[in-house]
C-alpha cells in the first residue's frame, strides 16, 4: 500500500511491531522519517528470531510458522540484533538505546498458573533479556534518532 501523507513534523514515530510484516520495510522506515521533527526520534520494537527457543527449533531441523510469536506466519522479515542495526543504520538512524524484552510468559503459561512464582520467573527472566539480549532477549526494543541529530548515544 501506499505510504499515507502526514500531518507532521512527529515528535515520536512508533514502528510497534510492524516492520517484520512489511514487503519493504526499510523504504517504509526511510519514507516515514521525514516527518520526523528535529530532535525527534523513533521507536522500533522487532522479534528477536535468534532467541535461544528458535535456535534449538533449528537445532532440531524444525523452523515452523505459527500462529503468533517469533515464527509468526505473516511474518515477512526476520532480524537478529545485528541485521536490526544494520538496518536502522540503512535507514539514516543512529541508534540512542537498545534493550530486550523476555518471552511473554504470561500470554503463553495457563491462566490458572499465574501464580507468584510466574512474577518471580518473568522478572528473572526480564533481567537476564537484557544481560544477553541477543539470546534471550524475545524482541528488540530501539530508540533511535535520525543520524547527525544531537544526543544521540550508542547503547
């Protein structure tokens, strides 16, 4: 489809879950930001597909589409951490911080087990994601800003 005219400039432009759907999400990403008001930035949140469950799914010779999650079958693009950087970087974007988010347990863990030992398991969870975000972390959240704009970090 295409790109809708915007109102802008933005503050803040959220990709939430969307590039991973798009057939061409990089042109998508550079055709947005030019609404991008000086200073602002952008947030990108990607599933990780080298999360330590899908690496054991291909260490079983298994990479199957699901109904949601990583394998999402209306998934159309995959990112590791290191192809999400290239990419954003493709983009114009320097990247200010990027963290990782655990697995959703309390989506995919029956409701009758939402105990407080669950809390305790998904903060440890938490914690570890974004020790090792490239194993563990189930999807990448970014905050970046268009390349050359002031304050930009590299985290």
């Amino acid at each position: 489809r295409e790109i809708p005219a915007g109102e802008g400039p933005f503050d803040v432009i959220v990709y939430g879950d969307v590039l991973e759907h798009l057939p061409e999400p990089l042109r998508v990403l550079v055709e947005l930001n030019r609404w991008l008001a000086p200073g602002g930035f952008v947030v990108v949140s990607v599933p990780n597909v080298a999360h330590l469950a899908i690496r054991l799914l291909l260490l079983t010779g298994r990479f199957e589409y699901m109904d949601r999650g990583i394998l999402d079958r209306t998934h159309l693009r995959f990112f590791t951490a290191r192809s999400l950087r290239a990419f954003l970087a493709d983009a114009g974007l320097a990247i200010a911080r990027f963290t990782a988010t655990p697995a959703p347990l309390y989506e995919v863990v029956p409701a009758r087990w939402h105990r407080p030992w669950l809390a305790a398991v998904h903060g440890a969870s938490a914690g570890l994601a974004r020790r090792l975000p490239r194993l563990l972390g189930y999807q990448f959240v970014v905050l970046a800003r268009l390349k050359g704009a002031e304050g930009v970090g590299t985290r």
